[in-house]
C-alpha cells in the first residue's frame, strides 16, 4: 500500500464550521480541505471530541480551532502545533 501524498505535510490549522460537512447525515464528517475525495472523521478518546484529526485519504493532519462542534466541547488545548508543524 503506498503511502498517503500527505501523512508527512505541516498541520493545517480549521474551524471545523467552516469546513464543508461530507453528508447532510453528520455534523461531524467533513470534506479535506486539501484532498478532493478526502473526509475528515473527527477523532474521539474516550468519547471526548479531539483537536487533532487526519485525513482518511491523503494522510493530512488537521488542528481544529473551534470551541464546540454541534454543541459538543472539543478537548482542551494541551498543546498548539508551532509554526515548524503549521502551514
């Protein structure tokens, strides 16, 4: 399996209300911001929302900025990528 053009690209800093949502079934799917046939699932640990998320086509790593997503709280900020890992 070849490896994901992406999965090595600086972090991309999102609102995820600004994204476009993949269905009209999910608030939380997304399109990739980067990939045309990308969708971004929003990662959960132990059923917390997560800032960080990858995209399960091209490898993308996201950062999402927003506070809530469909009334849900995000995690809180542990640590913000720096500017080496951002584009």
């Amino acid at each position: 399996m070849p490896k994901p053009q992406n999965i090595d690209a600086p972090i991309v800093m999102v609102d995820h209300a600004s994204l476009t949502r993949f269905s009209e079934d999910s608030a939380y799917k997304s399109e990739c911001p980067i990939c045309p046939n990308g969708v971004l699932l929003i990662y959960r640990e132990n059923g917390v929302l997560q800032r960080h998320d990858r995209c399960v086509s091209c490898g993308q790593q996201v950062f999402y900025l927003d506070e809530a997503i469909n009334g849900e709280p995000l995690a809180p900020f542990k640590r913000t990528p720096d500017s080496s890992e951002i584009s």
